[in-house]
C-alpha cells in the first residue's frame, strides 16, 4: 500500500473515532439488529425481484414472446412497486396486464404464482377483469 493511501486510512480513521460516529461503540445491540434486518431486507428484495422476473417471463412466454407481447413497465421496474401479493405461505401472486408491441392497449391480464423455490404457476391469462 502507498504511503499515501495509509495516511489518507488513518486520517478517516481518526476522524469517525474523535467525531464519535462509530456504531460499532456507541450501540452495538442496535447495530447488530440493524445489521440483521438490513440482511433480511435485501435478501427478501432479491427473492422478490427474482420472482418478478420469474412471472414476467412465464407471461411472456404463455403470449407468444416477445415478439407479441410485453408485460406492463412495472414488471420491469423494482420489485417492490411490481403489483404482486405475499402469500404469507413462501410465494407471491402478481397480477398484471400485457400489450402487443407498437401498441400501448392492453388486451391480456396474467395473473401468475410463484414460490421461493422458483416454481411457477400460471392462474389466469386472457381478457382483461374489472
């Protein structure tokens, strides 16, 4: 390491001690649990959003491709702003609409299931519910 990246460390370091920032001294209880939800959250976000993608291409691919068929922008967004439903039993429901490429009618509603494990069930798909 350079001379100059260790100095450039140890001021940082001094810096958070003498300002006291540091959470690892000031809380350690509150930091683990943090710690702990922060995990938790980010692992719930990847399972969501890998579940979002799961049911966007199981409704794709149920229309005909992409070739005839796209799934509405929020299958393509965050997971968390896809319209989906927790289960509580380990899956999710995401109900959502489709249109034709070139065109911005949506004409199809898919309605899909998926698990943790990455099953995946299709329970509705055709015209569109009030």
């Amino acid at each position: 390491m350079k001379l100059s990246n260790r100095l450039a460390y140890s001021i940082a370091l001094a810096t958070v001690f003498a300002a006291g920032i540091s959470p690892a001294f000031s809380n350690p209880n509150y930091y683990a649990q943090s710690r702990q939800d922060d995990i938790t959250i980010i692992s719930n976000n990847i399972e969501l959003n890998r579940a979002k993608n799961l049911a966007r291409q199981a409704a794709e691919k149920i229309n005909g491709g992409l070739g005839n068929y796209r799934a509405e922008a929020s299958m393509h967004g965050t997971s968390a702003e896809s319209p989906f439903v927790d289960n509580g039993n380990g899956s999710w429901t995401f109900t959502f609409k489709g249109y034709r490429p070139g065109s911005s009618v949506y004409f199809v509603e898919t309605v899909v299931t998926v698990s943790r494990d990455g099953g995946v069930r299709v329970d509705y798909n055709g015209r569109i519910r009030n």
